[in-house]
C-alpha cells in the first residue's frame, strides 16, 4: 500500500486568517460605508444616477436638491463589525428622495407684518402642500453594487494571502 502524506500546516494557517478576517470585519465594513457615501456623493454631483426629474418652473438657477448645499453636506457614514450605514438627519431628506405629498400648511412673515404676492399683501398665506419627485440620492447603481463586492473578495484575498 502507498501512503500520500500532505503537509497541510499552510492550509490551516489560511483557514484561521479567513476565519479572524470573517470574525473581525470592521476594516471590510469601513471600506463599504465609504464606497457607499462616495455613490450617495455621485448621485449629488450628476443630479441622479438615472436623471432626477428637473425644477419647476423649467431654467431655475443651481444644481437639483442643492441650492443650500445642506442636504449634501449631511451625509454620513458609519459602520461597525456587522453592518455598513449612510444615511443623514434633515427631516426632509426622505420626502425629497422618495417623494410625496407635504401636508398643507400656513405661511406667515418671519420678519416683516405681512407678506407680499403679486401685488398683494397678506398676513398668511394657505399653502394646500406640494407634490414632491422623488429624486433617489440614496441609491447604488449596479457599479456600486460590482463595486462592494470587488472590496469583500480583495479583502478575503488580501487575508488569505492571494
């Protein structure tokens, strides 16, 4: 009878990194919250990833969803060992990116007495509420997606020594 013996010692070694790696993920999570608030920033900077649908009236000056910049500018990311996050704490930052409807409310001067429209001036003003697009910023697009996957794979390589 032959007998085949395999040192298998490196084969071990590997298996323990991958399972410290799978154990320990947070270095693989950091990279995907930021992959995912980079996606979130490009979804900003190109006014959709499809298109948002345009301002009303047609022609208004500045950029889609950031005429402060504020709802841009919130955005944040965080992760720990299981879980990867971007998200942002303007109270409007869900109707604008996934529509609806605002509720009707009343308007009234800050500063002033009155209020002026048209020629008119009013101390309040009736607002019925507004119909919202939504304008998705927080969405990945399959390239995102490719993306965190290609990070996860290098990072199980990178442990493994491949």
């Amino acid at each position: 009878m032959i007998d085949i013996k395999i040192d298998n010692s490196n084969v071990v070694e590997v298996m323990g990194r991958i399972i410290q790696a799978t154990n320990h993920r947070q270095p693989l999570m950091r990279n995907i919250a930021a992959i995912m608030l980079d996606a979130v920033e490009e979804n900003f900077a190109q006014e959709g990833r499809p298109k948002w649908q345009g301002l009303k009236p047609p022609g208004r000056d500045g950029k889609i969803l950031q005429k402060s910049g504020r709802l841009a500018g919130s955005m944040s990311d965080m992760s720990d060992n299981d879980s990867s996050t971007v998200g942002t704490n303007v109270k409007y930052a869900a109707i604008q990116n996934n529509g609806g409807r605002t509720r009707p409310h009343e308007i009234r001067p800050r500063n002033k007495k009155a209020l002026a429209f048209g020629g008119r001036v009013v101390k309040k003003v009736n607002h019925p509420g507004s119909d919202i697009p939504a304008r998705q910023f927080m969405l990945l697009t399959d390239d995102d997606l490719d993306e965190i996957v290609y990070t996860a794979e290098s990072y199980l390589r990178s442990v493994a020594g491949g």
